[in-house]
C-alpha cells in the first residue's frame, strides 16, 4: 500500500483528503492512502516520517516554512519562495517542492485581462509568497499589504482604497472568512472595487467569501481558491508519481 498524506495543525476541515478521495475512486487507485495527519509541533515529524514511510506528504498551515529543515534537498520555486506544500519522499532523501504558485497560476490566467498589469496582494503568509512568486513569473508587478510587514512591503493601516484604485488584481492570501467565521472580510475599502477589478480569494471553504460577494456585488470579477487547490494537488500527484 503506498502512503500520502497531508501535515498541519488542524485538518478537520480538509480540502486534500476529499479531493485524493474523490480522485481514487474515480480512477480506480486501490492501492494509495491519503490521510490527515495532525502535528502539534513540527518536531513530531521525524517520527512520523519513520512510522509511516510516506512516498510523498502535502504541508498546510503553519508548518510551509518550519519543515524546510527536514528537507534533504529544495527546488527552485522553494528556495526563493520560502515555503513548501509538497514533500516527495525517497527513502533517506526528502524533496521540498512548491506547487500553491502552479496552482496560482493555472488559475487565474484564464481571467487575466490587459488592465490587470499590477496586483495588490493582502497578507504575507506561505500562500502569499507562492503567489508572489507565480505574479512574478508572469511579469505582473505586484505590492504586499500586511499587519506585519517584512522588508519591501506595506504595513496595511487604514482602509487601502487609494492601493486599490491602483492595482485591478486584487488576491487575499489570509485566512479570514474561512469557515466558520463566514461573517468576516479584510478591513478594505470595498466601494473602490470596479467592474475592472479582478478580486482572487484563496478562500475556499466557504464557496463565496464574504469578500467575494461584496465584491461581485459591486460588478467586480471574481475567483474562489478551488480551482488553485485543485491544480496544485495535481502537480503535486504528478511529482510524487514521476520516476
């Protein structure tokens, strides 16, 4: 039997688990287990790693940056993003890959228009670097809004409705209105949202984020994080089955 999985803190709301179901029964993989499994701390998971001998794992929050040191070698997108969502497993020798930034990209380019040309990307976060690293390789320049802001970003005060006009690409990389606080959206002015806006919310339990539908509302286009989970478990399926 070959093992997958997925690690993070809190799992109950899984979005892997479902879609990896889902996936081998409609395909027929019998073979293949895909389970949940739940760190309280990052240092259980040598253990875990010994007890189980996965043949690839899946990363969440908030361990997308804290299990790189496990990792025996990076690839590309990892070193310069910072963070991994995929470990393919080798016996002794563990790879971190990257595949939120696939996931990203696959995404929203079927819904990039010309006045798209500049995002603006709410939060700092694992996901927020791999969608960082996804604008850049499509040569859309980009600025970061956050509470804590890192070096080359901006420190998120007031309400951002003159960085909001500016920038038609609009991604929300928090976690706020996911289930089950739906009744919750990032503190931005929404009245500066157009019909030229394209607003992209990784959220994706629920369906239509608070955010997305006050944006829609106001004529604004608008994408859900389905679709990018989605293509990033396939690349991730892919890296794990590839000789």
């Amino acid at each position: 039997m070959r093992n997958f999985g997925l690690i993070g803190k809190k799992l109950s709301h899984s979005f892997s688990a479902q879609y990896f179901s889902k996936k081998f029964l409609e395909e027929g993989i019998t073979d293949t287990v895909f389970q949940l499994f739940e760190l309280e701390r990052i240092e259980e998971f040598p253990s875990l790693l010994a007890r189980l001998q996965p043949m690839g794992l899946s990363v969440t929050i908030p361990y997308k940056s804290s299990i790189l040191p496990f990792a025996t070698h990076q690839d590309q997108a990892v070193q310069h993003i910072g963070a991994t969502n995929c470990l393919k497993v080798e016996g002794s020798k563990i790879t971190a890959y990257n595949t939120d930034y696939i996931g990203f990209t696959r995404s929203i380019m079927p819904h990039l228009k010309s006045h798209h040309d500049s995002a603006l990307i709410l939060g700092n976060g694992g996901a927020s670097k791999a969608v960082a690293y996804a604008l850049e390789q499509m040569k859309i320049p980009y600025q970061i809004v956050a509470r804590h802001a890192e070096e080359d970003q901006t420190e998120w005060t007031g309400n951002l409705a003159e960085l909001i006009v500016q920038h038609k690409l609009l991604i929300h990389c928090t976690p706020l209105g996911t289930f089950p606080e739906v009744n919750q959206m990032p503190s931005i002015d929404v009245k500066s949202l157009t019909a030229k806006h394209l607003v992209f919310d990784l959220v994706y339990n629920p369906q239509e984020s608070l955010l997305l539908k006050t944006a829609k509302k106001l004529g604004a286009q608008t994408l859900n994080g389905y679709n990018m989970l989605a293509f990033q478990a396939e690349a991730s399926w892919k890296i794990w089955n590839d000789k």
